[in-house]
C-alpha cells in the first residue's frame, strides 16, 4: 500500500492515474467499461479467471496487478461482485445529458431498489450528491454481494465508489 492509502485508508485519484486496471477517458465515453482500482500486490487473480472477454490479465506471477485490456472488456459486469477487495467497478461515460453510470459491489441489508435516489460518496466516504439507482442485480451465484448501478453526473464518474441510502 502507498504511503499515501497507508495515510488515510483509501486511494487517491494521483495513486489510480497509473494503474495498469484504469481505462483511459477516451474508453469510459465510449460505453461501459471496467475500471479496476487495485494498487496491491497481493496473491489474487480471480477477476482474471471470470472474465469471458479475457480483458483483465494478471499473469502467471497472481501477485502482480490486474491490467485492463480496454479495448476487450465488455462491461459484463462478471469481475465487479468477484472481487474480494470490492476493488472493481464499471463507468460509462456516454449517458445523454452529461450523465454517468456507475456500477459498483454492495454488500449491506436493505438493499435499495430501482428508481431509489441515495446519497452517492466518494472513496472517503464524502458525500458528493444525490445519485438515482438505475439497476440492481443480486443472484446466487454472487453469493453475498449484489452489483447496483448508479447514475451521477459525468464529472462524479472516477470519484462515486459508494453511496447511502437515504430512507
């Protein structure tokens, strides 16, 4: 961990700009896209192995960074709850209206519904703005962690990682 995620306990937008698992801005307009913000290395591959589109490659050495093959993901959405580190989401940046979806692992009781507006946070927890929850997606197979996609404006895209519910 840097010293700078050390410090506060979570990632700063300096620590993500070279991060092999980070599209560039140009892929985020273009449609749905992984954005996968783990600066760790640490022995673990899983997002490597469930990815169909073969768009995140960790080698054969699992602790070396996942690297994002952005032009191969399809934004699937399969990486997102297999993550143990909840360090992987999907942005699209190519909503009419200066909007972005955001999609992101979730693992609280309740979960919030379709059509629900929360509170979406940044990676500190600091509350940017009201956020409408367009999708929510929970089966079995993800075991304990539903994905929910959020929709914020386009500037907020590479800063909501969470978000509250407001009920």
């Amino acid at each position: 961990m840097s010293a700078r995620s050390s410090q506060t306990g979570f990632l700063s937008a300096e620590e993500l700009v070279n991060s092999p698992g980070v599209p560039s801005a140009a892929r985020r307009r273009k449609g749905t896209v992984a954005v996968i913000e783990c600066i760790e290395d640490i022995p673990c591959n899983p997002c490597e192995t469930s990815c169909r589109a073969e768009a995140i490659a960790v080698g054969e050495d699992i602790t070396n960074l996942p690297h994002l093959d952005e032009d191969k993901c399809i934004g699937c959405q399969t990486c997102v709850p297999i993550c143990p580190g909840q360090a992987i989401f999907l942005v699209d940046e190519s909503l009419p209206d200066a909007r972005a979806a955001v999609t992101l692992p979730y693992e609280f009781l309740p979960l919030p519904g379709e059509g629900e507006t929360v509170t979406a946070l940044d990676r500190a927890g600091t509350p940017l703005g009201d956020a409408l929850v367009t999708a929510v997606r929970k089966t079995e197979r993800m075991d304990q962690t539903a994905v929910i996609t959020i929709e914020v404006p386009r500037e907020w895209s590479m800063q909501a990682r969470a978000f509250k519910l407001k009920r």
